[in-house]
C-alpha cells in the first residue's frame, strides 16, 4: 500500500503540471501570442513523439512492431478526427476546432502512459520513481503549456481550457492504476500504449498544427514560428536529457 501511496501522489503532482498554462497565458503579450504558440506546441508534440516516446519504444524487445503500432495509432487519430468533423457539422455552437478535442484525445493518451510509466518505476524502486517524476514533470511544462495553448487558438475559453485540459492529465491516474494491478497480468502494455500515442501526437503535430502555421505567408512571422518550434522540440530533448541523463 505504500508503493500505491507514493505512486498516487506522483501522479497528481504530475497531473497538476496541466494548470502551468493557464497561469503562464495570461499576460496580454501572450494571448496575442496564441498564433505562434501552436508553433512552439507543434514543436513539443514532435519531440515528445520521437524524442520521448519513440525512443522507450526502441528500447523494448518488441521494437520491430514499433512501425506498425504508430501506423494504427495514426489511423485511429484520423478516423476520431473524422468523427469530430462530422459531429461538429450537425451540431449548433460555438465554432471550435475539431483538432481541440483530438488534442484532448491524444494528450490524455499521453498522460496514460505517464501514469503506466511511474507506477512501474515506483513498482521497481522508490529512487526511480522519484527521478522518473521528476523526469516527466520537466518534460510536461512544455508539453502542457502547448496543449493549453492549442486549446485557446482552437477556441475554448480560459475556463473551458482548463477544465478539459485537466480532465485530460487525470487519465495518467487510471494509467497508474492499470499498471499497478494488472503489470503483471498485460504484458508490455507501456510498449502498446506509447506506440499508439506516437501516433497520435505525429498525427496531430503535422496534419493539424502545421497547417495552421502554413496559413502566415510573412516571411518574419514565419520564421518565428519555425524557431519557437524547434524551441518546442528542444526543450523536450533537453529535460529529458538532463533529467535522465
């Protein structure tokens, strides 16, 4: 029960990282900044998919199905995508993006697998648990500030923005839970789970927010927005460089 303690407040430490955006996006400068935020967020995705993600993923003895798992992952992306797209045009409202709620979908995947990561760290010893927080809680305040970014450019209010987003970090406890009660029962689970997010966020990253980027035709805004992606990108290769060595 200790272990399932200590697992549980990580977690929520962990899940309580999907506030920072909201407190870091509310300066004017910011908010009339949300267009090259989903620059900076397109970034983050990318590098949590191959600089995160992917990499786990190659260190496993299923790595030859690493491949076909992304595909599917991107496929499941794009039939959900699909179904948003044709909810949205036979329903009334506010105009919101439909990449809002995939982003939801595919960030709470990813904090699935969070969930699944810590709790075998725990489960293997408490030092690792502890150095695999605070390894995943420096690569989400990126990670996080882009998806709350995304959301306000999609069209949520602050609130709505907040709400969701954090409903969506709350998926790293059911994460959790499943790897604490049945590691033993589904083998490799962490490998599925994370091959499947790959492709969500690549799927995300590139057929949602890059387009969105495409439609600044200024050549001086479109270079900022390629640096605030590659920043996106490299922050989450430094954290995890630093945190895991």
């Amino acid at each position: 029960m200790q272990i399932l303690f200590q697992i549980l407040i990580a977690v929520f430490i962990v899940s309580a990282i999907s506030l920072i955006g909201n407190f870091l996006l509310v300066t004017k400068f910011l908010k009339k900044s949300l267009f090259y935020m989903v620059a900076f967020s397109a970034g983050a995705l990318l590098g949590a998919a191959f600089l995160d993600l992917l990499p786990e993923a190659l260190e496993s003895n299923l790595r030859q199905r690493v491949p076909i798992f992304i595909i599917i992952g991107i496929l499941i992306f794009f039939i959900i995508e699909k179904f948003l797209h044709w909810h949205h045009h036979h329903t009334e409202g506010k105009d919101i993006h439909t990449f809002t709620y995939l982003n939801i979908i595919g960030d709470g995947v990813h904090n699935f697998t969070d969930g699944v990561i810590i709790a075998i760290a725990f489960i293997s010893s408490p030092a690792i648990g502890i150095a695999t927080t605070i390894a995943i809680v420096a690569h989400e305040i990126p990670h996080e500030v882009g998806n709350f970014a995304i959301l306000l450019y999609g069209g949520f209010s602050r609130m709505k923005a907040t709400i969701y987003n954090f409903l969506s970090a709350l998926t790293a406890f059911l994460g959790a839970m499943a790897a604490y009660f049945f590691s033993n029962k589904i083998e490799n689970i962490n490998f599925y789970i994370g091959a499947l997010a790959i492709g969500g966020l690549v799927y995300i990253a590139t057929t949602d927010l890059i387009p969105e980027i495409h439609k600044e035709t200024e050549v001086k805004k479109t270079f900022m927005q390629f640096i605030l992606m590659v920043f996106g990108i490299f922050l989450i290769w430094a954290a995890k460089r630093i945190f895991e060595g």
